[in-house]
C-alpha cells in the first residue's frame, strides 16, 4: 500500500510514496507521533534528480528488512530540500557543523521536539570504505536512543544552543561596499582562477554564474581587461567541454574534473537561467559568436525540455536514465562510444564525428563510453552531423523530469528567456517568459502578493515562499518590464519586495531566508553567501536596487545600500561565495543608470537601452509620461521624435535621438 506521500504534490516524495518504508511528510503531526510513541525520528532529506538518493532509496529504502525495523523504531520524514529549503538550511547546517561536510541524500536523527543528536548523508547498506552500514547506525541509533536518552537530550540541547549562539559573517552596519572592496574581490578571485581551464578552484568544479555576472559588470564600468579574460575564457572552456550539452543545448550541474570533461548529468533549471544570462551578456560585451549560440541553445533547452504545461518550468531532468538494457545508469542518454557513432552516421561521418567531438575507443566516461566535447583541435565535421545524433539520441530512453515549478528558478529563467529574446530579435523567447511570468501571478501569487514557493501541474504547493522566491520574481518581473514596456510587471515586482522589506528585513540591513511569520524552526535561517544561485540575500539587495532605480523609492534604496553592506565584509575575504552581491554592488556603484526611452518598445532606440552595458542599468520603455514607469514622467519627445534620457538619481542628461549616441551615454 502507498504511505502518507502519496497525497503530496512534490515528485521526490512521490518517487517514494510506494516505499515499505512509513514515511511521513514534514509536518507538526509527524513529530506528535513521536511524542506519542516515545520514538525519534529519522529526518532523509534530498531531492529528485540527485544520484545518490536514488542510491539509497534503493538500497535502504526498498529493503523490506530495513523498512520494518525503521518503522517499528523512528517515526520517519521525508522531506523535498527544493520545497522546504528552510528545513534543509537548518539540518544542513547542523550536519556540516557537527561532521565537517554535507551533502544529499542528508539523513539526521531528531527527538521529537526536532531537535537534531546524530548526523550524517548516504550510509551504504553494509560497511564501505570506512562507513558505518546503515542499518548498523540505526542499531546505534536505537540504543543511545533506548538506553542513554538523558545524554541524547542533552546533546540535542546543546547542537540547538551552539546552532542559534553562532555569529552570522555579516551583523549588519558595515555601509557599503566601494572601490576598495570590488578591487579586493577581483584580486582574490585572480588568485584562485584556473589560468589552464577556466573557473575557479579544482575538482570538482562548478559553473561559477554569479561571478562571472561580477567579472562582466566590473569590466564594464572600470574597463578591466583582465575580468573580461576571466569571463570570456571561462565561458569558452565550459562551452567546449562536457558539462555542456554539444548536441542539445543546456549545462550540466558540475564537472567532476577541473577541466570540464565529464560532468554530473543532472540539468537544473536555475544553471541554465544563471548560465543563458551570462553568455547573452558576454555576447553584448564582446559580440562573440560562441557566447550567442550557447545563450540562445541554452534558451531553446529550457523551452524544448523543461517548460510545462501551464508554462512554467520544470526544475530539473536526472543524472540518471535506462541504457537500453534495463539498467538505470547516470549518463545514458548523453555518452557515445564510437561505434555508436558509425552506426548513426556511417563509418566516415562517423570517424570524423569522434575527432570533431573527442569520443575515443578508451572513452572519457565509464565503460568505454565518451562525454561529447568540441576540442579546439577536434576538426571539421559535416553540417548535419550534429542533428543526426540529436535525432537519434532522441529515441533513447529519457531521464526523468521533476515537474515541480519553483518560484524562485522560474523568476531567473523569465529573466533570462526575457533578455535572450530581446538580443537576438526572438520574440518567441519573449512570451515564453511572459507565460511563466503570468502563470507565477496566477497560481504562486494570493490576494495579498504572497508567495507559494511551488506549483505542480498548475496547483499551488502548501509550502510559503522564502526570501530567494519574492527576490528572483521581482528580478523577472523587472527584466520582463524592461524589455516589453509592460508596467504591470514593476507594479508586481513592487509588491513582491514590499513584501521583502515587511517581512524578511531586520535592523541594520540584515534580512532572514523566512518571513516573520513562518513556520518557528529550532534556528531561523540566514545565509547572504551565494551556492548553486544567488542567496535570497544579495538577490534582494539587486532587485531592491534595480526598483528603486526605476521609481526613486528612498526605502528600497536604503534597504538595498543596507544588504549591500555583507558585500562589503565578505567580498574581498570570499568573493566566490557572494558573486551576486559583487554584481549588484558594480550596480550601486554605477548609479545604477536609469534609461527612459520615449518611444515605441522594440524601436532602435529600446533595443540600445537594452544592449548598454552600464551595470545593472534600468529600462523603462512607452509613450510621454507613461503612468507605468516613473521614469517616463516629464520625459518629452524631441522634435517629434522618439528620445532617450539617461539619468542617475532622476537628474538625467540631455536626450539623445539616435542608437549610437544612446549606446556612447551608456557606455
């Protein structure tokens, strides 16, 4: 018989719903259970394109053996880290403060107040390398549990008192971060860069979207050439090696090797957000070719496979498919050995695709098989070469999709698709973008513009949103107004950080990951560092600025110059860990300029607004003294003709009339 998490929406909790295993979804009945019983509780937190999830589900939690003794001994939740990132931040936190690491599936014993007394990630089924087996841990587990409970508490006491008495990096107060800062970022981001490879740091390596968001903004406002090389270099190497998809368009989660070769097959949706942005920008910075083709791939990726029915998009596809022998294996559906290649194209096609795309009979991978790369020595191919492949990859089993719509990623994936379509004259993009911007207000948004932080086949989840959600909205919903001239989308967006600064805001600039009134957790989370996407922190601070760039709101500019001041303590210490916060104090530090275009939306003169590259400059598009965008108040025609006015701080320049002057005033 299904459990409990056959009524949940979340595909994780569903790719578990048919476990023998007892679970409960996290909720406050589950841990009444464990008062009731006298029980602990086992808390397994991961999400459904991770590997090694999928790995001990099968190992662990198929296992009719281990099921029962779980069921009879813990009350068990099993929890989506993507719908409950709070819950996942809090635990995580715990599990690397307690054994120096983490990661998923993460697995933490709790008494039933929820407080947490023993950690850990994937335990195997027997003993390997130096790991205990899990069901050895749940025997251990059970006894302390059993028979030294008085010592459990008072371990659990102490992890919730040294977790909340813990000093966050950055206690608010600082100021603003200013020259001194974003030079320091720059040159300790030099120090770690990879001069061979690309990137930062060695394996495993990860796509480092924020900076180079950073790199990009520097080299625009100081003229920096090395930022540029960073950037350019980094995005060329992560285009030509196997974290990018040479057939279908889209990155990969990371690489497993410092050079880029063979990566974690996984796709998520907010990479390709992250990534598309940055080679359209790279591609604005340099006009190079590379950098447009992968930003519009990485575009039709996101459409072709992720989008959903109701036009949002889908979080991820897995690592892992069917070989077409039966076996479930990470990389099937994206590996080629070079008789697969023959067999595709014909012996001499075939030959030449192996050179084109470095498929050797050793194989790159596993089992003789290759990840697909562009050598920069690889030679020439024939042009359908690559089409065929994709045609008949096509036919392979497919990895599976998690369906889930997550607010935060869509608002990112809106931006991009948004100013993707807008360079490269693709209107498609554009609404595409509209769509997932309309179905965010439709099913995310209530009454009162608060957020669900997912959705499931047009359904809202019960879950809150959390301060990355209202932050990477708004960041669509101006990127979307920008490039449509549609002022609905500043209002929306207005709300939404409304709310941030209700909510989420704390004295001195600091900001929490919860609002005020969600769920008491045993610690509120607060992180401002950047991971896999920018924090809900320094994504606050950037869209804080951005609309009071647009409506010269003193409150949100103050709240954004207050978040801004993490930047300025932990840029040049960390700068790899706050990426989005450097970017959008280049914004601060660039005005940001407000460009009011008098004007048709898609005229010559938008699309120069559009392709300035001042830092975070705001676009705002429409007819004289347009009522939607404050920046178009008082700003007249000149002579008839449509103008530009570039301002900071309101107090604009003389306007322009035509492209290249516009493009000069921003450069």
């Amino acid at each position: 018989m299904p459990n409990r998490l056959a009524h949940e929406t979340s595909p994780y909790l569903l790719q578990h719903a048919d476990n023998p295993v007892d679970w409960w979804p996290w909720s406050p009945e589950a841990f009444a259970e464990a008062r009731e019983r006298g029980v602990p509780v086992l808390l397994s937190v991961g999400y459904s394109s991770c590997h090694w999830c999928h790995v001990m589900a099968h190992e662990s939690f198929e296992d009719e053996t281990t099921a029962a003794y779980l069921n009879e001994h813990f009350v068990n939740v099993k929890v989506d880290r993507e719908e409950r990132p709070d819950v996942d931040a809090v635990y995580m936190e715990a599990v690397q403060a307690a054994t120096g690491q983490g990661g998923w599936p993460m697995t933490v014993f709790l008494t039933p107040d929820a407080e947490p007394f023993y950690f850990g990630t994937y335990f195997p089924p027997e003993p390997r390398h130096g790991m205990p087996s899990f069901p050895q841990v749940l025997e251990g587990v059970k006894a302390a549990w059993t028979g030294r409970r008085e010592e459990v508490g008072e371990v659990a006491a102490k992890v919730v008192r040294d977790l909340n008495e813990r000093e966050l990096v950055y206690g608010g107060g600082a100021g603003v971060p200013g020259e001194e800062e974003l030079a320091g970022a720059l040159l300790g981001l030099t120090r770690d860069y990879d001069e061979r490879n690309g990137g930062f740091g060695g394996a495993p390596k990860f796509p480092p979207s924020m900076t180079l968001e950073f790199l990009l903004r520097h080299h625009a406002r100081t003229g920096a050439e090395g930022a540029l090389q960073m950037a350019a270099d980094t995005c060329e190497k992560m285009a030509r090696g196997g974290i990018y998809d040479q057939l279908g368009g889209g990155f990969a989660r990371y690489s497993v090797d410092r050079e880029w070769v063979v990566p974690h097959f996984e796709k998520m949706l907010y990479d390709n957000a992250l990534l598309c942005r940055v080679y359209a920008h790279l591609w604005r910075a340099t006009g190079s070719e590379l950098a447009r083709r992968v930003a519009l791939e990485t575009a039709d990726f996101m459409v072709r496979e992720l989008r959903t029915n109701e036009g949002g998009y889908a979080s991820a596809l897995d690592a892992d498919s069917d070989d077409g022998s039966g076996r479930h294996v990470e990389g099937a559906f994206y590996v080629w050995a070079p008789a697969q290649l023959a067999e595709v194209l014909g012996e001499k096609d075939g030959e030449a695709a192996a050179r084109h795309y470095g498929v050797t009979e050793e194989g790159t991978f596993e089992e003789g098989a290759s990840v697909l790369r562009l050598p920069s020595d690889g030679g020439p191919v024939a042009a359908d070469v690559r089409d065929r492949l994709f045609a008949a990859r096509e036919r392979r089993p497919r990895p599976g999709r998690d369906d889930k719509v997550v607010a935060a990623w869509n608002g990112l994936a809106i931006a991009a698709l948004a100013e993707t379509g807008a360079y490269f004259d693709r209107p498609d993009l554009v609404e595409r973008a509209t769509e997932a911007a309309d179905l965010l207000v439709r099913v995310h948004m209530d009454t009162g513009a608060r957020l669900s932080r997912t959705s499931k086949d047009g359904q809202a989840g019960a879950n809150d949103g959390v301060l990355e959600d209202y932050a990477d909205v708004a960041e669509g919903f101006l990127a979307l107004a920008g490039v449509t001239g549609e002022g609905a989308w500043l209002e929306f967006a207005g709300f939404l950080l409304d709310i941030v600064l209700d909510q989420f805001t704390a004295e001195g600039g600091v900001l929490y990951d919860t609002a005020h009134d969600a769920e008491r957790l045993i610690r509120r989370p607060q992180d401002p560092t950047d991971s896999a996407t920018p924090s809900g922190w320094t994504a606050a601070a950037g869209a804080l600025l951005s609309y009071a760039a647009h409506t010269g709101s003193s409150a949100h500019r103050a709240a954004a110059e207050g978040a801004l001041g993490v930047v300025k303590a932990l840029g040049p210490r960390a700068p790899r860990f706050i990426g989005w916060g450097l970017a959008a104090a280049e914004a601060l530090l660039d005005g940001p300029r407000e460009v009011a275009v008098v004007g048709p939306p898609g005229g010559e003169l938008h699309r120069a607004a559009l392709l300035g590259r001042a830092p975070g400059a705001v676009v705002a598009v429409g007819d004289p003294g347009g009522a939607e965008f404050p920046l178009l108040a008082d700003r007249p025609l000149v002579d008839g003709a449509p103008a530009a006015y570039v301002c900071r701080h309101f107090t604009c320049e003389a306007p322009v009339t035509n492209a290249e002057a516009l493009a000069q005033a921003l450069s």
